[in-house]
C-alpha cells in the first residue's frame, strides 16, 4: 500500500528549537510535499499549528499509509520506541549518537559520510541517500557572477567556530588591515549578508569533536559559495561530500597561522582567481536543488513502499561481538595448523 501521509516529528517549531536540524526537517517537509501529502507533529511542545505525538498516539491506529520519520539525534531512540507499531524511518544528519537502529528500519541519509556510518552499523537496513536541498533564494539571489568590490573581507559566523579562528587567526587578519565581520546574532538576511562577503570562514572540526557526533551536511559553505564568496573550510565529516580542498574551497587551519593569513589575504585581493570552477560550482548547486532532490526521495518512498508489501522475516546483521570472535577463532585455527603433523581444515 503506497505512503499517503508523511509525517515529520520534530521537538517544536519555536525559536527554542531553531537550529540547522529543524531548518532542515522543515525544509524537508515542503519539498516532500511536492510528490505527497506532509506533516510536521511536536513531541515536547504543543503548537496549535501541529499536532502533538502523544495525542496521534492515544487517538489514531497504526496505518500502513502513514510513514512517521524521526531525526533529533539523541531522542531518536526515544521516538522510535514509541513508534514501534507505526512505519518509522529515520532522517539521519549527524551520525555519532551510539545508538543502535532495529532491523529494517531504513535510513535516510543526508550526506556520504552518514551514508557510510549506518551502511557499516545496519548494513542489512534500508539505506538511501537524500543530500538536503538549498533554499531556493540562495540559488537565485547568490551573486556568485560578481567581481565587484565587497564592504566585508572575512566573514566568520561565531556559532560552531573554533578557538583559533576566533582569537588567533581574526585578530591576526585585522592587524594586517582586512574587514573582518564577526557575525553572532540573528541576521534577518543571510543572502544578503554573504553576497556582501569576498572570503567565508569555516571551521567547525572543534566544534563536533567536542560533543562527540558529525557534522551532518554543512550547508554553510555550500550558501557561500552560492554568493560568490572564496570558502576556506574546516574538512571533517560530510563537509567532505562537497569541500573538494584547493578547488571548490581552500583548508582552513592549514600548518600555521602566517600560512593561512597569507592565503586568505590574497584570495581578498584577488577572489575571482580563488572561486571555484564555475562550470563544477554551477554542477555542485543544481544537484542541491529542489528539483533534482525530490525524485531522490520519490524513488526513496516508492522503495520503502515496495519493502514494506514484501513478506517474510527481516534480514539482520551480525553483532559486533560476534564478529571479531569468529575472526579471533579464525587466526587462531590459522597459528595451529602451521604445528607439524596437525591437520589442516
């Protein structure tokens, strides 16, 4: 029976919970709203918006026409507790949790690398691999075509920024005489803000090492190179999908401060000469479109359609456990048989 409804839970909706994940789900939920109907269900805050997991849980039989999908990384086992009895699939960002996920839950990965940490966690789960689409203004606002002048020189976000870009390589940035925009605030227009930038700075391997989880797709400086700025980038996690380093963005962090210094002052003085090839950025943005993104996840749907009409037991996995003792046993059968006179097997 084909999905009717795709809900997307999420914590809430309010500027409590405003983050990446929730831009993301949110953004997730409009383009899926392009092949079916979608929508969004809070579990810790009660909007009048949406509806509220407990109550769709005490009032509403499980339906097979209804695919719930869960992503908050560490509530996710949490919610597919409660889900148990209802088609759950998880919408994987960030990987890292610890968790594991029961057989044939399927997997919907925003990135290669969270592709690669469930494919070696739950090899015989569903996996599927539904990159997260650029909002639609930077695509068509981004003046990436630009040569002209910008009033900022070094755009640096605050949140997620290492210590060295903050109180090492921006004061040495500024003493040579470079703009430096240190943005930590709301900022009502980031298209505007970034086409105002020639140089971005990312560095967020601190960041994530520190809490233990991954960058899950690093849209950050995908945006930036939609504006035209010269990207230098930290390269951990799934910002290794798209940051092709000495290409499409520069390494940040690189041997030493002067190193870095110098190379960030001269893609300000010269960026067209530091941008990406237009020809692979042009490539690189429009296969993070709406448009190529949504058949991704139509053919995703139909897949998990097709699996969920399939009879017979759920394949599983092996433990770890069990695993590395069969290759312990393994060398161990290999060491005796070397001994004179023992048979071999």
């Amino acid at each position: 029976m084909p999905t009717g409804l795709v809900r997307f839970v999420v914590p809430g909706t309010s500027s409590k919970f405003r983050c990446g994940g929730l831009s993301v789900e949110l953004q997730t939920a409009r383009l899926v709203a392009g092949h079916c109907s979608t929508e969004l269900v809070t579990y810790r805050e009660r909007s009048p918006d949406h509806p509220f997991l407990e109550d769709c849980l005490r009032s509403e039989p499980p339906d097979p026409t209804v695919l719930w999908i869960v992503s908050w990384g560490f509530d996710v086992p949490h919610l597919i507790h409660r889900l148990r009895r209802h088609r759950v699939a998880y919408h994987a960002h960030s990987s890292g949790y610890g968790f594991q996920l029961p057989p044939g839950l399927p997997v919907l990965a925003v990135s290669r690398n969270t592709l690669g940490y469930w494919g070696d966690r739950a090899p015989c789960n569903p996996l599927h691999l539904v990159p997260n689409a650029l909002e639609a203004s930077w695509l068509d606002r981004g003046a990436r075509g630009s040569s002209e002048p910008r009033p900022i020189d070094v755009l640096v976000q605050a949140r997620k920024t290492s210590r060295y870009v903050l109180t090492q390589l921006v004061p040495s940035l500024r003493r040579i005489g470079l703009r430096v925009e240190v943005q930590s605030g709301w900022v009502d227009d980031l298209v505007d803000l970034f086409n105002q930038s020639t140089v971005y700075l990312y560095d967020s391997a601190d960041y994530w090492r520190g809490r233990g989880v991954s960058e899950g797709f690093g849209l950050p400086p995908l945006e930036a190179m939609a504006c035209g700025c010269v990207v230098f980038s930290s390269l951990n996690h799934a910002l290794a999908d798209h940051c092709d380093p000495g290409r499409m963005v520069h390494q940040i962090g690189c041997g030493r401060l002067l190193f870095d210094q110098k190379r960030i002052q001269e893609a300000v003085n010269d960026p067209v000469g530091w941008r990406p090839p237009a020809s692979e950025l042009n490539l690189l943005l429009q296969n993070c479109s709406s448009e190529e993104l949504l058949p991704r996840w139509v053919a995703a749907l139909a897949q998990l359609d097709a699996l969920h009409s399939t009879e017979g037991p759920l394949l599983r996995s092996a433990p770890t456990w069990q695993l590395r003792l069969q290759q312990r046993f393994q060398r161990i059968r290999r060491v005796v048989n070397r001994f004179p006179g023992w048979p071999s097997s």
